[in-house]
C-alpha cells in the first residue's frame, strides 16, 4: 500500500471482474458476453468513420446515438443519457442522486459494483433479503429511503421482476428514486421503460454489451423524465465532456437501428437458455427461472466451487461465487452457442457424471 494514499483509498474494496483468460481455445462461458456478432450494420458504421476525424473530439451529446435510442423506446432524445458503460452511468447515478439522508436499499445478492459505489462515494445503504425462491420482492422494501436499485433480471440470479410489481413500487415511493438497472432486460424481461412517462421517480438503465455484442466498446445508457437526465448531465459535465468516441457513437446508433438482426440473435440465446436449462436440469441441477443470458443453477451433490474446477479442467470457464453463503453451491453460466453449451455439458458428463 502507498502513503500516499488517502484515507478513503485505504478503506475501498474494489470490483472484481470476471475472469478474461489469455490462454486460447477455452470455453468462456463466466463473463456474459454475447456468443454471436454485433450487428453487420453496427461493424459498417464503426468501418465508416474516417480516420480524420479522430483527431476531432467526438459529439459531447452522442446526439445520434440518443437519435436511435429515442426512435427505439419511442421517447424523446432529451430522456436518454448515454455514458461509457453502464457502470460509469451507475457512478453517476450514485453521486448524483442517492448521497441522502435515508440509507439506499438494494437487494442482498445482486450486482456487486453497488456496494462498491457505496463505499466510494460515501453514501450509506441497507440490503434487503431477497425471498426464499431468491427473487425480489420488492413489497419488503421500506418506504422510509433515500433510493432503491435493483436489476431486472437479477444478476445473478437471472430471475425477472414483473412490471407490476416495478409500478407498485414506484406508486408506494413516490418521494424517492428508484433505479432498474436492465443489463440482460432484452432476453425475456419487460423493459420498465415503458413507464416513464408516468413516474417522475424512475430511471432505467442498460448496457449495449449482452444484447447487442458491444462490450468492448463500453456503451450504457439512461432513460427518464428530462429533469432526472439533466441531473446526470451536470454530473458528467464535471467529470468527462466526452465519455463517448466516435467509433462507439456510430456503432451504437447502428446497433439500435438494425432491429431484425436485434430481435433474431436474442431469440437465439433465448432458444439456447432453454435447451441448456433443460439438458442441466437432467444431470441434477437446480436451474433458477431465468430471463438472462445465462443460468444460475447449483447441482444436487457438488459444490459450486468443485463443480468450476471440474470444468476448468476441461477447459470450460463458468462464474462462482462464494459470497454469501447463500449461494456458494450455485454457479452461473453464460449460455454460449450451441457447441459452446454441449462443450460444457461434455466436460460435466467426463468429469462429473
């Protein structure tokens, strides 16, 4: 540790990001990257930015990419806030709204990064236990609190949270914001952003990474009433004018207009998930109801910690967690394409079965 540190730097507890190995021919199936391409349409746009263009600072608003965003969703392009990743709109969000008097609440097993966004901005939360089937119910939220966050689907249970439950929610917290992190909402949830215009309290948020195979260019996004994202607008202007570069603008608008190639490639990894649950659910595991692109399962006689050395053994990489207890027998697995799901099921039936 340095001593040039201060003090908060010494007390933080970083995000841990899952594994990116840089040994070849591996099965990846821990992180939650898309099996299939980003759009042809997406790769043409990012081919097309003229390379003189690149020593210009990119549009600060990511005016086109907001464009196509707003056409999607049907809202305006003032309700869209764009940043580089859905993690650095989450910081955002975090600095900008939820520093309250009343603690945040978030679920106990969900995305790790909020309790780190807690400890860097200083902002005091309380976890609320996820029920016994390990979904959110979000009726045991007190009303008495200075924001609530969830994600639909749950990471990393995979579990949806139905829209009513979402209004239900914003109905009985009317004096505070709630936030729906929709990472994976493309792969069978419904989009709380259907919503928005009625609740001046919600803000979604999500990621080009899952649905649209963009994770390397680090796109997130916003969607509420204008005064929230005028908010995350003076937040970000005094943090990074131009969070966006040109390649990640035109891919990102490209990405939202090719909806065909949107629509078939989810409707893929959907096709997917439900053979893996399937063939999983025959070799013993418990599979979590999921509407994600992966599966959180744990197995009726191995641990999940044995059951990713199996695995990893054969050159197959899956996700475990060992915090909390609660979930330490499970695993998460990212469902691949076809032969990357049989890989997997081979190395289980060699190791395990």
């Amino acid at each position: 540790m340095s001593r040039y540190w201060s003090d908060l730097v010494h007390q933080l507890e970083p995000y841990v990001p899952g594994e990116q190995p840089k040994v070849e021919r591996l099965v990846k199936l821990n992180t939650n990257e898309n099996p299939y391409g980003p759009s042809p349409q997406a790769l043409a746009a990012i081919n097309a930015v003229a390379p003189d263009r690149l020593r210009l600072y990119p549009d600060p608003d990511a005016t086109a990419l907001r464009q196509s965003i707003a056409r999607f969703y049907n809202v305006e392009a003032g309700q869209v806030f764009v940043g580089n990743g859905s993690d650095e709109v989450l910081a955002h969000i975090f600095y900008g709204f939820f520093k309250q008097q009343r603690p945040l609440l978030f679920p106990d097993i969900t995305y790790s990064f909020y309790k780190v966004y807690c400890g860097l901005y200083g902002i005091d939360y309380q976890t609320v236990p996820l029920a016994e089937d390990f979904s959110i119910s979000l009726a045991d939220y007190p009303s008495a609190n200075g924001g609530i966050i969830f994600p639909n689907p749950n990471a990393p249970t995979g579990m949806p949270v139905p829209l009513a439950d979402i209004e239900a929610c914003l109905q009985a917290n009317n004096e505070s914001l709630v936030v729906v992190h929709e990472a994976y909402i493309d792969f069978g949830g419904d989009s709380a952003v259907a919503l928005v215009d009625r609740y001046p309290n919600l803000l979604v948020t999500q990621t080009l990474s899952k649905s649209r195979s963009l994770a390397g260019l680090r796109i997130g996004l916003a969607i509420g009433q204008r005064p929230l994202i005028e908010g995350l607008e003076r937040v970000k202007n005094c943090f990074n004018s131009y969070p966006l570069d040109h390649y990640a603008i035109a891919a990102g608008a490209a990405a939202f207009d090719d909806i065909d190639y949107f629509r078939d490639t989810c409707a893929r990894v959907i096709a997917s998930r439900e053979a893996l649950r399937e063939a999983l659910q025959e070799r013993g595991f418990e599979v979590l109801p999921s509407a994600a692109n992966f599966v959180f399962a744990r197995h009726a006689k191995l641990g999940g910690a044995e059951l990713a050395a199996a695995l990893r053994k054969h050159g197959v990489i899956i996700r475990h967690f060992a915090r909390p207890e609660r979930i330490a027998d499970f695993v998460r697995i990212t469902v691949g394409t076809g032969e990357q799901n049989q890989a997997l099921l081979d190395a289980f039936d060699s190791e395990c079965g």
